[in-house]
C-alpha cells in the first residue's frame, strides 16, 4: 500500500498536524483505499506528545492528534514511504541527505503542491505515479516560488501562532490531495424545482 512520511523537526507542532489533515483529506476521498500517513521529526523528542497548542488547533480544524507520539527520522520510514513531504526546505535536505535515494520522491510541501498544480490533472494515476511526474517537472527546471517553500515553525508562540500554522497546513493540504488525486466533483444543488443551479 502507497505510504507518505510527513518530516519536520520535533515532531511535535507542524508534521502532526500535517500528518492529521492529510491522514482526514484521503479518508475522506478514498476511505479504506487511503495511503497510510505517518510522521517523524529530523531531532524527533522520542516519545514525546504533540504539542498542546498543536493538538488544539489541530482540533479547530476537525482533526484529533491528542494520541500522537514523536519519533525520529529513520532509514526505515524513508525506505518504505512513496512520498515524503518536508514542512520546510531544511527538512527535505536532511532527508535526502539521511537517504539519497530519496531525492526523487522528497519534497517540501509547497513545493509538491506547484508541482502537481503545473501538471494535467491527476485522472486515476496511482500515488508513485504522480510523485514521479512532480519529479520529472522539477527535474526539468520548474522553478516553482523558492522564496515560499516553508511552513513557520510555531513552536513556544502562542497558540493564535498555531492556529495559524493550522490554516495554512488545512489550505495546502486539500491543494495537495486535490492534485494528487485529481479534484472532488462538486455536488449539484437542486432548487425547489427540482432544476440545477
């Protein structure tokens, strides 16, 4: 089964929350067909819980993290994982560093989501399938906005800092699965008639 591996650096404010709204977008599109969705930090505190502020603006946005436990960067994740996604350009370095052969299926968020916004919409392709199409275009020389390629870390900020992160997160998530997955029909709305809208 296709895999992501959400990364940042504790992994306790940003990846879980990431690791939540992503887990919740697929689920909701594909249900038990869903990718797995994990996450892990590049100092990940071992053990540790998300962070409070973390675990309450996750839940302002639907997603409960309360159960979430850090854990650290291990060949092991990058090995098994058909998409890793950085939170931040230092994240997607450390990576790829940690496992070179991971170049190809590593990115930063906002990256990924300029990528496959710049690719034909995704219709039926398998998750490998249109990560390695987000790689071919990078590879091509897709210049993409490397002045936005990371989400603030929020750490020891207050929690409207959270709820920040937490929107920003929400917004290029569902960019993210919508092109990975190609975008939801909207549903029709039906008067009172009985006619479309």
């Amino acid at each position: 089964m296709a895999s992501i591996l959400v990364v940042c650096t504790g992994n306790v404010c940003r990846s879980p929350i990431a690791e939540g709204l992503l887990r919740a977008g697929f689920a909701s599109r594909l249900g038990s067909g869903a990718p797995t969705v994990s996450s892990v930090g590049t100092m990940g505190w071992e053990g540790s819980g998300a962070d409070p502020n973390s675990v309450e603006a996750a839940a302002e946005r639907g997603v409960d993290i309360s159960e979430h436990r850090a854990r650290e960067l291990s060949t092991r994740d990058v090995a098994s994982a058909t998409l890793i996604v950085g939170m931040s350009v230092e994240h997607a370095r450390a990576v790829v560093a940690h496992e070179p052969a991971s170049a190809p299926r590593t990115f930063t968020l906002k990256e990924l989501v300029r990528l496959l916004e710049a690719l034909p919409p995704a219709t039926g392709d398998d998750l490998a399938s249109r990560v390695a199409a987000a790689d071919a275009l990078r590879s091509s020389g897709f210049a993409g906005n490397p002045e936005d390629e990371d989400v603030a870390d929020p750490l020891g900020l207050p929690l409207d800092s959270f709820r920040a992160v937490a929107w920003e997160l929400d917004e290029w998530i569902a960019r993210l699965v919508d092109g990975l997955l190609g975008r939801e029909e909207a549903a029709v709305t039906t008067g009172p008639g009985g006619g479309g809208r």
